[in-house]
C-alpha cells in the first residue's frame, strides 16, 4: 500500500479507568477517540474532532469522570466502537496514511480492542511515537510527560487536559515542532 503523506493524523484516546484495581467483570475500555489531522507541509493543524464511544463490558467510574470530563451519560449517547473504526477509515483515510500519538499506549489500546471486539484494526503498520521521538530528538536520556514537553517549549497547554480532543491538538503542535526543526538541517 501506498502510504500518503499529506496529512498525519494524531489520535490521543481515552479509556474507561478506576483509582485502584479494574472492578471484577469490567475492563479497560476505549471511551473516546481524539483526532487532530496535521498538514505535513505547512504545519498547520487542519481538522479536530472527538468521537465518543460506547463501552460495552465496563461503565465511566466517578474516578474516570474526574480525569477526564467524561460521563457516562456522555458516552451512552457515543458511537459504537467498529463504527468510530469506520469513520478514521473513512473520514480521516487512516488506512493510507501515517498516524501518530504521544507515547504507545493509544496503539496498544487500538490493537487490544480490536482483537478483543473482532473489528478490523482501522490502521496500517505505521505509527510515529511522538514521545520517543521528541526524547530522542532532545538527547534526553528517557522519554517525558507530554505536560513536561509543553513547558519545555514554552507551550500553554490549549483546552482541558485529559480531553482526547485537546490533547490530540496539543501533541499535534510539538510533532508540528519537531517536523519544522528538522526539516531544513536535514533537507541541506
Ligand atoms: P491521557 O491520554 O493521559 O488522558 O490518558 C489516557 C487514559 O489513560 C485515560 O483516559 C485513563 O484511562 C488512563 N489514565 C491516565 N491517567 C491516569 C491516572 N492518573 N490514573 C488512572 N488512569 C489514568
Ligand atoms: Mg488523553
């Protein structure tokens, strides 16, 4: 497959979460998904958008609703979770194009409910780690917070984080960073 690369398109998700230990019968489960596309060539932040999910094996704990602002209410009223897959593959072309998000948890998520529910995973093989790619760009010896990151480069945090939607725009902006540094050195 042909891989475009006009757009990255940067998805931080959210998941059904507890303070202590997973409650027996319930598991961790994808409540939203937060898009940002980013215009390779310009930079530019392009389209954002939050698909809320309905979990099926484990409710939004008042612990969840805290962190993230979601409520269960909110998410009764989402998507299921192989429609959300069917709208990345079609709306945002997931399928041919390059995805990205901060740290590896948002793909290891996507390929655990996927295999778990029996949807088609909505990706191709490519995926660019935001985290470690900024460490190592950095010559930091490990990877950092995204909230770290953000003050590294002098960057107020835009939105509620937490938020799929707001997080996803801000990781946009430092893979948008990253890729505007590195453009010219590299193109020399
Ligand atoms: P984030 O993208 O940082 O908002 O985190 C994604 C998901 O990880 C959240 O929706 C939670 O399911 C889980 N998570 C993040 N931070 C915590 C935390 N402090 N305690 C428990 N779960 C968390
Ligand atoms: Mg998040």
């Amino acid at each position: 497959m042909v891989i475009k690369l006009d757009v990255v398109v940067v998805i931080d998700i959210e998941a059904t979460c507890w303070a202590g230990a997973t409650p027996v019968g319930q598991e961790h489960e994808i409540i939203e998904i937060g898009i940002c596309t980013l215009d390779i060539k310009t930079g530019e932040r392009i389209d954002r958008e939050s698909l809320l999910v309905k979990p099926t094996k484990s409710k939004v704990s008042q612990f969840c609703t805290e962190l993230t602002g979601l409520t269960q209410q909110d998410v009764d009223n989402g998507l299921r979770f192989d429609r959300a897959c069917s709208i990345l593959r079609k709306k945002f072309k997931t399928k041919s194009r390059i995805w990205a998000s901060y740290g590896d948890y948002d793909r290891k998520m996507f390929e655990k409910q996927c295999a778990a529910h029996g949807v088609a995973y909505p990706f191709n093989g490519t995926h660019i780690n935001i985290k470690s790619l900024y460490a190592m760009l950095m010559g930091l010896e490990r990877e950092i917070s995204l909230s770290a990151v953000l003050s590294q480069l002098n960057i107020e945090f835009e939105g509620q984080p937490h938020r799929g939607i707001d997080d996803a725009w801000n990781e946009a902006l430092i893979l948008s960073h990253l890729i505007e540094k590195m453009r010219l050195p590299l193109a020399e």
